[in-house]
C-alpha cells in the first residue's frame, strides 16, 4: 500500500470546466505561495484552453501568467496540458514549432507536461515527448478514454505499451466526459499497472456524479495520482474536491499525507470568488449540478452545451435528442474517435448538420473532409469506403504522419510579426491563434507607445492641444 498523490487543477481544468477559462492572473496571485505549502503533487497552471482565453477574453499574456505563477510557486511541480501536434489549438503545426513551444514552456517554468492526441494517435505525440524529454522536463502521456466496441483493456494496454517504449515518465487516463465507471476503473487500472512500470495518473470530470466513486476504486488498483479540485470550484463539470477525498483517505494506507486545515486556507479564499463567478453569470447553475446523459450518450458536458446553443441558433432546439442518437452514428462512421477537443466539436457539428438538412452528410464540415483525409492521423478503425467517397468524393487520402507534409513555420511566422515582437515567445502566440495573437500585439503596442509618449512629452515639456 502507498500514499496516494494528488494534482490539484483549480488554476486550470476546474476553472475551465465550470466558468470557461475567465480566473484572471490577479485573482491568482494572491493564494499561490499558500497552494505552494499545501504538499501536492504537481498544480495544473497552464495549457488547455488558458492560452486561447488570456489573449482572447482577458487581454493577458499567457506566458507572462506561467512566469508569475513559477516566481510565486518555488517547491510545487508545475503541470500543464498540451494536444501534442496541436499543441494547444485546434490543428497540427510543425515539428519546430512544436518543439519551440515545448522548449519555451519548460524554460518559462512548466515542470509536466500532459501531452495526448484527440485520435489516440500515438505518431502525433512522438515529437512534443521527445523535445520534452531533450529539455529536461517530465513527460506525461494520456490516453482519451473513450467507450466503443474496440476500445477495450487490450487497446489500452497497448497505447500504454507504447508510450511507455516512448519514454514517457508517467501515463495518464483521460476522461474527459466522465464516463469511465468505478469497476471497470479497477480492471482498468489494473491491467495497465500489470504491464507498464511508469506511474499511472487518473483524470476524470464529475459531469456524471459517479468521479468519487471511480476515484475509489482506482485506489484500490493502485493508480499512483489522481486529478482534483478544491471544493468552491469542484463537482459538476469540473473535478472531484480536493478536501472530501483528503479526509475520505486519511488514516488509511492511501493517506495522502495532506493536512485539511491547510486546504481550508485555500477554501476560503476560492468561496468568496466562486460567488463573484455565479453573479457575474461566468458561472452558469447548470453545469454544477449532475448529468446523467453524459453517461447515456458518451457526451462531454461542454459538448452537450454546444449543441444546445447551435441548435438554439438555428431554431431547431426541438431536435436535440435526434441529434444525441446522431452522434454515436457519426461517430462510428468516422473510426470511433473519442470524444475530446477537437474531435467532440467535430462529430457534434456534424450531427447537428446531418439532422438539420435531413440528409445524412449532405453538408460536411472541413474538419470533417479534413479526418476522412488523414489529415488528424490514423482513427482507431478504417473509414467505410462509401462514407468516405460520400465526404470527399475521390480526393486522395494520406497515411502518413500528417506533420510530415508541414514545412518548418518558425522563420516564416518570425517574419510575419516582426514590428509587433517583444519576447520570442510571441511567434508562438501567433502561431496558435493568428488573429487573436495580433489583435493582443496591437493593444499591447497602443498600450506602450501611449505611455512612452506620455513620457517623453512631459520631459521635455510638451503638452497636448
């Protein structure tokens, strides 16, 4: 028997999950060095979708938010999530980009790095593991679990195996939507402990209401980490709280060692900011109560709540359960991807478009021609011929490593923002998000040269008309 370690995701996952990546830096800063004396294992800070929102929504820097949050936090490991060839948008980027961004996250202080592919494609992983462990930093691999007639113990195992022949220091299940339930987590976790010697993490989402449970009975199978998040910003869409499984396991022979008097400091500075979060509306009610359907249909809980609003735009809200019995359909069409950023937006999209035209893939998105194509990587099960020449007609379909078709973009993107650079790590915001990058570079420039000019006309003595 050993203790059990735990990750706790309040400045990352739990805030994504409940009030869509909005905790601001400043709202930060003040709890960290007290989450830094806590004990745990490793603070997910960075990655997932935190990038996107700063530049977007927050006009912050994100790597300026990593900088502050490791000059705060001096003895915790700092963890982030990263989608391997996508790193952290929503198609694939180069090998030196790739590689760029991975390098500058762990000089900017990120410790793990949690890398998985939406496909489970091991060969998209490959590169982001590898720079990972060049530079020193420990590399997590995480397998998207999903639920399909070929996504059982063995093919597990085996993407276990893999990763494991990669290099990688330790191996996370990801549950995304929070399906996995707690016996076949017992099998589950058993099994892969049998094969693989690197430690297994386990990441799960309360959507459902049964994460505690699961949590459990991975114990019991001897998961070596789990995922969770302090109470205000626990449950619901976000993780299991972090207090309720500290005092569940204490005195046991899974003690996790860490002291709930401690966790309460971290309690009472999130309560008051979870109540400002729900009058601001940034948390809706909804998503912190359970949702059975989840475990009906597979369907992340953020899913569940685009196709809601895609629906409600189109005014077609009255065909959401024929759109819930599409996505299985659509899903099995394209290979069985599992249901994760972005795969879970693309088969949505599709299943909404199937119902609204009332022809099966009369319309296809280009994201879907884009999987028929290859152009993701390699789905878990060969696409029917006839739904492939239905989606994209005759056009060629590539089997290789869908990188190795990208040219090197690092000096073509350096050149593109040159006036607007500040710091190298700029050419990776752009990368990731072209538009949003820029709008941000703009700001920050107007920002600056206003408070330059501020200056040089008050020295010498220049007033404005």
């Amino acid at each position: 028997m050993k203790k059990l370690k735990v990750t706790e995701t309040v400045l990352r996952d739990a805030h994504q999950s409940l009030l869509a990546t909005r905790m601001r830096t400043s709202e930060m800063l003040p709890i960290l060095e007290t989450l830094d004396e806590i004990g745990y294992h490793s603070l997910e800070v960075w990655g997932g979708a935190t990038f996107d929102a700063c530049l977007r929504f927050l006009n912050e820097d994100p790597w300026e938010r990593l900088r502050i949050i490791r000059k705060k936090v001096k003895n915790t490991k700092l963890q982030m999530l990263l989608r391997g060839q996508n790193i952290l948008g929503y198609k694939h980027f180069s090998d030196d980009v790739v590689r760029e961004f991975v390098k500058k996250s762990i000089h900017n202080g990120i410790d793990i790095i949690r890398i998985f592919d939406a496909l489970n494609d091991i060969r998209n992983l490959e590169t982001a593991f590898d720079e990972t462990i060049k530079q020193g930093g420990h590399a997590q691999g995480a397998i998207s679990y999903t639920i399909s007639p070929v996504h059982n113990l063995n093919h597990y195992i085996k993407k276990a195996k893999e990763m494991e022949n990669l290099g990688v220091h330790s191996i996370c299940i990801k549950d995304m939507a929070g399906i996995l339930t707690p016996y076949v987590a017992f099998d589950l976790i058993s099994a892969i402990k049998s094969e693989v010697k690197v430690p297994i993490q386990l990441h799960t989402h309360y959507t459902s209401g049964i994460a505690s449970m699961t949590y459990i009975k991975a114990i019991e199978a001897g998961i070596d980490i789990v995922d969770v998040a302090i109470s205000p910003l626990a449950l619901g869409t976000s993780q299991p709280a972090t207090e309720s499984l500290v005092a569940a396991l204490k005195d046991t022979p899974y003690d996790t060692g860490l002291d709930l008097t401690a966790l309460n400091q971290v309690t009472e500075y999130f309560r008051p900011l979870r109540d400002k979060y729900l009058d601001e509306g940034l948390i809706d009610p909804k998503v912190l109560g359970v949702d059975a359907k989840t475990l009906v249909y597979q369907v992340p809980g953020g899913m569940l709540s685009n196709l809601i609003n895609q629906l409600k735009e189109q005014n077609k809200l009255d065909k959401f359960e024929e759109v819930l019995d599409e996505i299985p359909r659509v899903r099995k069409d394209l290979g069985f991807p599992p249901l994760v950023t972005p795969t879970s937006q693309i088969v949505g999209t599709q299943a909404v478009l199937n119902v609204i035209t009332g022809e099966r893939y009369k319309m296809s998105s280009k994201e879907v021609k884009d999987i028929v194509r290859g152009q993701y990587g390699k789905t878990e099960v060969p696409i029917n011929e006839a739904i492939k020449k239905q989606i994209i007609g005759d056009q060629e379909v590539i089997t290789c490593r869908p990188a190795d078709l990208i040219e090197p973009q690092l000096d073509y993107l350096r050149e593109q923002i040159k006036e607007y650079i500040e710091q190298d790590e700029d050419i990776l915001s752009y990368a990731l998000f072209p538009q949003v990058a820029n709008a941000f570079f703009k700001k920050r420039w107007a920002k600056k040269y206003k408070i330059e000019t501020t200056l040089y006309n008050e020295k010498n003595k220049i007033h404005p008309i």
